[in-house]
C-alpha cells in the first residue's frame, strides 16, 4: 500500500453505516455512509474556524438489492495518500472510488452521479492509473 490506512470497519450493506476520515495536514475529509438504501463517499472540506463541513462532491458507490437476504458483512478501508491530498475508498478489497482533492477529481466504478458544477468538473472514470497510486 502507497498511503495510510485512516479507516477499517465491518458494516452490513443495506444498514446504516457512517465512516469518516480526515486528512492530518490539511482541512479535507471523507465520508462513507450507507443510509440502507445506498452507499455514498463524499468529499467535505472543513473550515478550520466553525469546523462546518462543506460537501464537495459525492460518489455513488452501490445500491443496496431489495432482497435484505441478499445484504453482506463487507469491511471498509479509508487510504490517504502520503500527500494526504488523495483518498481511497477499499470495500471488500476493492476500490471503489479515489477523491483527488489537489485536481479537484471524484472518481468511481459507475462514473455516477455525473460531474458537478462545484467542485470535480472532468470525468468520473475509475482507471487501473489512478488506483495504482495507491497500491
């Protein structure tokens, strides 16, 4: 691994689950969060003053199967990079989604929901490149 494991945590997907993590040298962080319908990965960025979060982007992980005996345990990974100016989102060991807060970049295997106007403005793609990054 090329980073800092921030985060490891089991959770059952399609039960509410909340897993957080914030960068040690700048004002970023991330959010896993499974609201029992979806699972979602944000980018915040958090005023040094108020400690407000102010949501970036957010990335669309997975949708939970309306089958409840189809949900899993799965364990969740949080990776910075060295820089601490990237983030990995690992479920399962897989990655599932990178935020590259210096590029303003979100990116994910479904490239869903598309590029927003505020912060990530180029594709969603998930490439083998900008995972090997980390691994």
């Amino acid at each position: 691994m090329n980073g800092y494991l921030m985060q490891q945590q089991k959770f059952v997907q399609g039960k509410d689950a909340f897993v957080e993590s914030r960068s040690l040298e700048n004002q970023y962080g991330v959010v896993f969060e499974d609201d029992g319908d979806t699972g979602y990965f944000y980018a915040v960025e958090i005023d040094p003053v108020t400690k407000d979060q102010q949501v970036l982007d957010a990335l669309h992980i997975y949708q939970v199967e309306e089958d409840s005996a189809s949900q899993k345990e799965s364990t969740v990974l949080i990776i910075w990079s060295k820089d601490w100016l990237k983030c990995a989102l690992v479920i399962d060991e897989e990655c599932h989604a990178v935020f590259d807060f210096e590029n303003q970049g979100g990116y994910n295997i479904s490239e869903f929901p598309p590029p927003n106007s505020i912060w990530t403005k180029q594709g969603r793609e998930l490439t083998n490149e900008i995972v090997q990054q980390f691994f």
